[in-house]
C-alpha cells in the first residue's frame, strides 16, 4: 500500500501540468487605498471619500483563480467593509512576454505578477444602521521579493451610484 502511494505522489509532482500545484496557496496583505472622484453626475460637485486601510486574504483555488476575502475601516472611521472578490492571474506582463503555459508552470517565479479581478463590499456606514453594496474593478501588480511582496492596484470603485478611482499599495506575504 506504501508504494502505491508514493508512486502516486511521484507521478503527480512530476507532472508538467501539476506544477502549478507546488506554488503557494495563500497570501496576507495590509492595503491603504485612496480614493478620487470621476464626476460621472452633472452636478460637477466632487465627493469626498476617505482613505481606508484593509487587510486581504487570498486562496489560489486553482491555477490562475484567486479567492479574494478583505475587510477594514476608512481612516476616518466613518464607515467599515468586509467582502470577497476573485482575481484572475494575467500571463506576462499586462500580457506581454508570456503565455498561458509560462503562466502555469513559472507562476510567481517572475518578479512581477499582474491580475485582474473584481472585489464586492458590504459596508456600514457610521452611526447609521443601514449597510449597502459596493464593488471594485481592479487591475493589480504584485512585485515579488521572495515569499514577501508589495501590492499595487488601480481601480473602479462604485459606492451608491458615485464612481470613484481607487489607488491602492500594500505589503504582504505568501505562504
């Protein structure tokens, strides 16, 4: 029986397409995002957003699909979010320089790594007891330095009808 597992286990590790599955599944992070409006209203009045902090999660679920879990406060402390988003591994570089397979089999073996992903929110505001929803398109860039990274994203952010671009840096850890 011993043998049979480990033949088993050395026929998975040795295959090529299985070498996505020795990288790292998970990954924490701290984010400060800042937000600027985009004045999609006629009244050319711009909208304040506070900056927030958050802390994310990420699963790998499979080989290039990220399960995103992240919570935090604005930096006033006048409204809280918790939420989850997937993101999607990009091959190369914004596409360039890489194919699906360099992707697969090198994953986070190049010093940058780019996804796309989406990331929804329900958010609380302040002595207010009403929560509502809001997402965030995202356009990420993550550059490796060993198991650590910094994280770096541009977004779109909708919160009750208003747009707002959203800038985000973080430092985290794979493991």
């Amino acid at each position: 029986m011993g043998r049979i597992l480990i033949a088993c286990m050395v026929f998975i590790f040795s295959l090529p397409s299985m070498a996505g599955r020795r990288a790292k599944y998970f990954a924490v992070y701290s984010q400060y995002t800042s937000f600027s409006d985009l004045l999609t209203d006629s009244s050319n009045n711009r909208k304040y957003l506070s900056a927030e902090n958050s802390l994310n999660f990420d699963i790998r679920l499979m080989r290039i699909f990220v399960l995103n879990l992240h919570g935090g406060q604005a930096v006033d402390n006048q409204r809280r979010f918790s939420g989850a988003g997937i993101k999607v591994d990009l091959p190369g570089f914004f596409m360039l320089g890489g194919s699906i397979n360099d992707l697969i089999h090198r994953r986070k073996r190049k010093p940058i790594n780019t996804s796309f992903g989406y990331k929804s929110f329900i958010v609380q505001q302040q002595g207010q007891g009403d929560r509502y929803a809001s997402g965030r398109f995202i356009l990420a860039t993550d550059i490796m330095l060993g198991s650590f990274f910094i994280n770096l994203e541009l977004g779109l952010y909708n919160q009750r009808g208003d747009q707002y671009l959203s800038t985000a840096a973080g430092l985290g850890v794979e493991f």
